[in-house]
C-alpha cells in the first residue's frame, strides 16, 4: 500500500497533497454531505485531477542550487 501513496502523489508538493486531500473529502461530502470516511476512490478520484508541479527540472533546479550555496543538510 506505501508503494500506491507514492506513485498517486509523485511529483506533488505539499501544497498540492493538501488539495489532493481537500478535493476527497469535497467528493466524499458531493456523494453523502453525512459521509463519515473519505474512501480510497475518492483519493484516487482527487489524485487524477492534480496538476503536478515539482518535475525533475525543478528537482535538478534545487539539488544545483543546493550544491551551489554549500547547503547539506535540510
């Protein structure tokens, strides 16, 4: 199941698993306004709809940049 939640959220930043999240529940409440659970679908639902931002470009963007500025640790 660890190997699901990465592939779905691949490339997403924080920001976006958040709206990733929001979007579910926003699903789940369309489905039942008394709904009790946001089920695995509509995360699934959520995830399809996200617009990833954090490519590979960004990533090599910030690792030369880290290089760069001396930084090794976060």
């Amino acid at each position: 199941m660890l190997i699901w939640h990465f592939v779905k959220t691949e490339g997403c930043s924080g920001a976006e698993i958040t709206a990733m999240c929001q979007d579910a529940a926003l699903l789940a409440m369309r489905e039942n306004i008394h709904a009790q659970n946001v089920t695995r679908v509509h995360f699934l639902s959520a995830a399809a709809g996200v617009r990833r931002q954090v490519t590979k470009e960004v990533i090599t963007r910030f690792e030369s940049w880290r290089e760069a500025s001396g930084l090794t640790e976060a």
